[in-house]
C-alpha cells in the first residue's frame, strides 16, 4: 500500500512540473562556468527535475546496495551464534543423560589477573589445611 501512494505522489509531481515546464517556454540565459548559451525555460526546468531525480535515485540505490551488505554480515553472524547454541544445548543434554549437574559458571569478558588466581588457591590450600 506504501508503495501505491509513492507512485501516486511521483504521478502527480511529474504533472505538476509538466505542467508548470509547458506554461514558461520562453527563451532564458543559462549561465555555465565557461560560458553562456540560451535555451527554453521549459528544458532548463526538465533537465533540472531529471537531474534531480537520478541524483536521488543514485543515493537510494547506494543506501540499499549498504544496507544488503549489513543484512548478509548479520545473517553470517547469527548462523554462527546458532550453531554454538546448538552445540551448547547437546552438550547440556549430555550432562542431563549423564546425570552431571555442573556447576554454575558466570562469564565475563573480562579476565582476573594471574596474582588474583594463585592468591586465591594460596587461601584455598589454607583452608583445607
């Protein structure tokens, strides 16, 4: 439906200039960077909504061409994650058949300094003893 009412508003702005190009026809200088010419208004309005509307298709077609590059990278990357969640969820149900119940584990990104890891077992071996 979206779409319909593009094509609808397009329809009418491409009248609407029509209309407006067909009503100047008079001759007018065109000035350009190494020169001037003159031509009919009603080129210099046409060429200008031409001009207008590649510049803008130019943009959309390079916006979507971005945005199906992201697609494809997410898509890659959400395989890759489900197949770890898989992986996961067998390994978890061959605890649960082997009657293990592990324990709970919190995991973090970030890693505790080595001194932290032998302080800890140095306090640990304290205790038992």
């Amino acid at each position: 439906m979206k779409m319909q009412w593009l094509i609808l508003l397009a329809l009418i702005f491409a009248v609407i200039i029509a209309v407006f190009a067909v009503v100047n026809v008079d001759a007018v200088p065109v000035d350009y960077i190494f020169g001037q010419a003159e031509f009919p208004l009603i080129l210099v309005i046409l060429a200008s909504a031409l001009l207008g509307f590649l510049l803008s298709g130019v943009v959309a077609i390079a916006r979507t061409y971005s945005l199906q590059r992201k697609v494809k990278a997410l898509q890659k990357e959400m395989a890759v994650k489900e197949s770890l969640i898989a992986t996961q969820q067998n390994e978890i149900a061959e605890y649960q058949q082997a009657g293990v119940i592990p324990e709970a584990q919190i995991v973090t990104s970030e890693e505790k300094p080595v001194s932290t890891r032998t302080d800890e077992y140095r306090d640990n071996q304290k205790d038992q003893l």
